[in-house]
C-alpha cells in the first residue's frame, strides 16, 4: 500500500506552527484542490478551538487562584464567549494567513481527480490576534481584570504541547 502524502514529521505541527492535511476527490481538478484546502483549514480551526477551551478553563482558573475567590459560571461563560468571538472575528484572517507548505494531485480510476493540500499557521501570530481581541471593556463587564498578554502567554504555552 502507497504511503499517505504528507504523512513525513515535517508535515506535523510542531512548537511554531499548526500544520494540517486535508484531501478532496471530485470531477474536476479545481473543486478536488478547493476540497482539500477546506478540509486542511477546518482542521487547523478545529485545534485552534480545543487550544481555546483549555486555555481558557485554565485562565479562569488562574485567576480564582489568584483572586482567591470563585469566579461565577456567568463569568466563566461570559469571558468563554469574549474569546470565543475574538477567534470568530479574526478566524477569517488566521484563514487567510495559512499557508499551502505542500499540495500532491492524482488522477483516479481515469476521470476523478484527487488532491492532497497540506497547510500551516503561525501559533504565535493566532495568540497575537486573539490577545488583540480582548478589549479591556470585555474585564469591566466581566468584573474581573482580563490581562491579554497573560492568557496569550499561556495560550502559546497550551499550543505548543500539541503535536498531531
């Protein structure tokens, strides 16, 4: 059996970047190239989000520690959902900022076209822009202090333990 493209370590995340895979299969070589570029990204979403809700729950955490005062499950949700639409607002440019590292096509069965996209994205450069989407308003609201550079910090901490 052939060997999946893309399926070298240097096609994986790593400390610096997440790195995605995606294949499409269709008649027509654009729309095969156009589903694999879609598969790729929503996968490099899919971490981003997961990186999210660990940071995010280890954030809330930190600052009832630090606080030593429980943060309310409205101020949990509240916040989730602040950063929750940092990310939606900036997802379409962490989007255009992936870059193709690699892209293998093939004919199959003599009129199917398959395609195999392999994207990255700057971690650094994702925490940069969620950290600049926390607005300071979003911590009088909360009532409680929100500190960017601190919850950027521990998310480029949270993604760089990730390898896929």
């Amino acid at each position: 059996m052939k060997k999946q493209p893309f399926s070298d370590s240097k096609f994986k995340s790593d400390k610096e970047f997440f790195r995605a895979t995606g294949n499409g299969l269709a008649l027509n070589l654009e729309m095969a190239k156009t589903k694999a570029l879609i598969e790729a990204q929503t996968k490099i979403t899919q971490y981003i989000q997961v990186n999210l809700q660990t940071t995010t729950s280890n954030y809330m955490t930190e600052i009832e520690k630090a606080t030593a005062t429980n943060t309310t499950s409205d101020n949990e949700l509240a916040f989730s959902k602040n950063i929750m639409t940092a990310t939606q607002s900036s997802a379409k440019e962490v989007l255009s900022n992936t870059t193709v590292v690699g892209e293998e096509l093939y004919v199959k069965d003599g009129n199917k076209y398959v395609a195999w996209i392999v994207v990255e994205v700057s971690k650094k450069g994702i925490a940069d822009r969620i950290a600049k989407g926390l607005s300071s308003s979003s911590s009088k609201v909360l009532k409680i202090d929100i500190d960017p550079e601190k919850f950027r910090q521990m998310l480029e901490q949270e993604m760089s333990k990730l390898d896929n």
